[in-house]
C-alpha cells in the first residue's frame, strides 16, 4: 500500500454533476463558458440538482420555493445574537447550518423527496445567515429575506436593507454560476465522506463549509484580497512579488491541483472586475491584480484561479473581506447538495486505506518505567 500525497490524480468516485476534462469545466455537459453568458444561478443550481435545466414552470417553481424558504428559525436568529461579534464568519456560518437542522421536522428523514426539499432549505437559508450575522455583528436587526427575488437580489438586499442596483445583482449572480460545482474539489469530497456513513445533508454541508474555510480552498479569497490591502498602490506590486517569490511563499489566487493551463473561471471574474472597477471609479484593485498576475505567472508560470479576481469583484460591490468566503459558500451550496444527494443515490461508505509509517513492532512500557 503506497499512499498518494493530497490523493493527487485518484479517481475517487463516478458522478455525472460537473466535468473538468482537459481543462474545461461543464456542469452536466454544458460549457461553464457558456452558463456565466446565459444562465441565472436558480437555473444552475436546478441543473445540479435535477440534471437538466428548468423549463419555465419548474424555473419559477424553484425560485417560489427557495424564496419561500429564506427565513431562518428565530432561534437560530437569537443564537446569532449570542455570537462574540468578532467571530470568523465562516465559523459563525458552520455553526449555524449545524442549528439550522434542529429546527428542522425533517432533519433526519432520509426519503429522496426529504432531502431535495432539505437542499432547497439549505440554499435559501444560508444567505440569510450570512446577511443576519454581518447586522447583527455592527448591531443592527437583520432585514427579512423578501420571498420574490433572486438569491443574489435577496442577499445584497438582506445585507444592505436596501434594494441593490441591477449591476450589482448581475454580477454577484454570475459570480454565483461560476462558483456552483467544481467535481470533487474538498469540501465537497468532504460532504460526501460524511453522508457516505449515511449522515444527514446538514451534516455533510456542515463539513463542507469547514473544509472551504481553509485558505488553500474557498478561503483563498479573502486573503487574496488582504494581500492586495497589504501591497496598498501599484509601486508596491514588484518588490512585493519579488519578495514571496524568493521567499517561497504562496501568492493567494494562483495555483490549482486539477488546471495546469488556467482556471477556465478565473477570466469571467477578470472581465467583471474590470467593469465593476470601472463603474466605481476605482480601477485601483483591478489593476494591481492584473499586475500581479503578470509577474507571478511570467516568473513563476502560475496561472490566477477562481479566487484570484474575484476579490476585488466583490470588494466593488462594497461587501466586507470577511464575507468573501460565505458567499462561496452560498454558490457552492448548490454543488455540495446535488453531489449529496447522488451520494445517497448510489452509496458506499468511504473508507480508504493509510500507508503505516510508524515503527513495526514496539513495546508495551509500564507508566513507571518511562
Ligand atoms: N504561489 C506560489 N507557489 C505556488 C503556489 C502559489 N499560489 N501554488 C503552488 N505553488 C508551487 C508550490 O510552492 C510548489 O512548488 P515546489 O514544487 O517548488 O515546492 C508547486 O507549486 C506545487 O504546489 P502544491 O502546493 O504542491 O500544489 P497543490 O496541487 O497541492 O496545491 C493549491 C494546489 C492548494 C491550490 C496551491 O496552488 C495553493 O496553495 N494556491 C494558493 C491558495 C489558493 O489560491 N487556493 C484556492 C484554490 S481554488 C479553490 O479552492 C477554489
């Protein structure tokens, strides 16, 4: 038994939700290229879930249902409340998903029809969680999810109290698509190693939000975006590279275990970021990340990920750093329910095999002999 770093290039498990097969990346067969051009983030995530896009009725059947949904138990509101108001917003977030399934009749029923009705909950509610604590924490009340807009709509709405501009809706919804499912990426393996025991769905999207919380997954981007506060101006930017370079340190946004030639994400994120830097008039993060980019990939051939551009998506339509993560989250929620949901569908319990490296044989020593 020899055991494979990172579990770099095993094939772990069959799915049929997202594909990454020389570099391009499909849900259900259809080009990511072409989903951030035509599809709302509703459509994509009926896709995950269903296998195939929605016709009209069944579009506004869902997006009727995710609506429906969007209000938290008050209890789980009060628990917000009870939250040092510096926590990490991730950790507030695995921690109220975990709530969000006491107060839920059907927490542990475990019928297909249970569980596509429990993703929808989930999908609608993670929003409002997120929106609720960032109130809470500068002491304000949360603002009620509305039942008739779109998830991005609801979010900015939740978050600001106020209704967003169409732009800005735009955009995080695109940023939602192109965040959704990315085949067996961590956090959702780990969603699938927890349901494979036969687990509930909140237990599984508890895992899977701790594992994006790591900076080497989803938490790339917020500290993308603390790197771009530290460089500060564009004079900074090459003594900067420079630096972490000789120094071997990681740039947050580059890299990828599966794409050697470039996130097929990351230029969909560049494009945004420029129209929305445009459109707030500061251009600044765009193009230090461009210039980043440059340097790093010209000296070092790493190519920008997901993460990379979309800081300073997000830092232009005024959502706090700290909440960069949970917004991945919100996307990525889609992906983690369809992957469980196909996990319950054709299940085994996962349980690899650890390559041994300690001694061979050693002794029992009494505890006054050592
Ligand atoms: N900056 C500098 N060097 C890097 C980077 C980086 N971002 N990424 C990889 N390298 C280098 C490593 O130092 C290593 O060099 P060496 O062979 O000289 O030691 C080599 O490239 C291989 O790197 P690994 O870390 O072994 O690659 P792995 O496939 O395990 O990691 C990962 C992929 C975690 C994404 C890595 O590229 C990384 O840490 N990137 C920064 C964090 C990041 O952006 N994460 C988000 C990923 S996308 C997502 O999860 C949504």
């Amino acid at each position: 038994m020899t055991a494979t770093k990172g579990l770099e290039g095993i094939v772990a498990t069959t799915s049929s939700i997202s594909s990454i097969i020389d570099g391009v990346l499909t849900y259900r067969g259809i080009n990511i290229d072409e989903l951030a051009e035509k599809a709302s983030f509703e459509e994509v995530a009926y896709l995950l879930w269903f296998g195939k896009l929605p016709n009209a009725t069944e579009l506004a059947q869902l997006q009727q249902q995710l609506g429906e949904a969007a209000a938290v138990p008050g209890a789980v509101i009060d628990q917000l409340k009870l939250f040092p108001k510096d926590a990490n917003s991730m950790a507030v977030l695995r921690s109220a998903v975990s709530a969000l399934a006491l107060y839920d009749a059907e927490a542990n029923e475990m019928s297909k029809e249970a569980n596509i009705r429990k993703a929808i909950r989930l999908q609608a509610q993670i929003p409002t969680v997120i929106a609720a604590y960032a109130r809470i924490r500068e002491g304000q009340e949360p603002v009620a999810p509305k039942a008739d807009v779109s998830v991005a709509e609801n979010f900015l709405y939740m978050l600001t109290g106020q209704t967003p501009e169409r732009i800005a809706v735009e955009a995080l919804d695109k940023a939602l698509v192109l965040h959704a499912d990315h085949e067996l990426n961590a956090s959702t393996f780990a969603a699938r190693v927890t349901v494979a025991t036969l687990s509930d769905i909140y237990s599984g999207v508890t895992s899977a939000i701790g594992a994006l919380k790591g900076p080497l997954h989803g938490g790339a981007n917020e500290a993308v975006m603390a790197m771009l506060e530290e460089v500060g101006t564009m004079e900074n930017v090459e003594g900067y590279v420079a630096r972490k370079l000789e120094n071997k340190e990681k740039l947050m946004g580059f890299g990828h275990r599966v794409y050697k030639n470039g996130d097929p994400r990351a230029k969909h994120l560049q494009v945004m970021s420029k129209e929305l830097g445009k459109i707030t008039g500061n251009l600044n993060w765009y193009e230090m990340s461009v210039k980043i980019e440059e340097l790093v990939t010209g000296q070092k051939g790493l190519k920008p990920n997901v993460d990379f551009y979309s800081a300073s998506v997000y830092t232009s339509l005024g959502i706090p750093r700290d909440l960069f993560t949970p917004i991945f989250a919100i996307s990525r929620a889609s992906g983690w329910t369809a992957h469980i949901l196909e996990q319950y569908d054709n299940n085994r319990l996962i349980r690899p095999r650890a390559e041994y490296t300690g001694p061979a044989s050693a002794a029992y020593v009494p505890i006054s002999q050592r």
